[in-house]
C-alpha cells in the first residue's frame, strides 16, 4: 500500500455540517430557500463512503412534495483533503 492509499484510508468521514461549511458546493446548496422549495432540512441530510480508498463520500436526501419522497439530492465530494472537499 503507498502512502497516498494509506492516507485516503485514515480520512474521516465528515459531518454534513463540515460539508455545509466547507462551501464546497456553493453558497446555496445549504440555504434555507433551496431547503424549504426541495422539503428538506439538514437533518435529512447523510453522508456514507462511497469509495474510502479513494476518499470519496456520498452525500443524500429525499426530496419531499405535500409529504410524499419524489426524488433524492445526491452528490459525490472527494474529501481526501480535509481542508479542501470537492466535489466529483
């Protein structure tokens, strides 16, 4: 294992508020306007490993309509550097 996998394999997977602050998906992703018109709040937010060895996260919620899911937000970030996420 070189030492760039062992670094990816020790990154901790962030918290949706870190993403939030990060800005790595822009000023408005996280707004209180795109949240409300999608039905969502940062509590329906989750981020899983999409790829660990990469460093690659998974970041989703369910778009809601009068109550019912129509749909899910989804978005892929490299967070292999801690200090700079982006997104894939």
């Amino acid at each position: 294992m070189d030492k760039q996998t062992a670094t990816h394999k020790n990154t901790m997977k962030p918290t949706v508020q870190s993403i939030r602050e990060s800005l790595a998906l822009g000023p408005y992703f996280f707004s209180k306007d795109t949240l409300k018109f999608f039905g969502q709040t940062m509590r329906s937010f989750k981020v899983e490993w999409h790829d660990k060895g990469q460093g690659v996260i998974r970041l989703f919620a369910p778009i809601r309509s009068k109550g019912r899911i129509v749909g899910t937000t989804e978005c892929f970030l490299d967070v292999s550097n801690p200090s700079n996420f982006k997104e894939v």
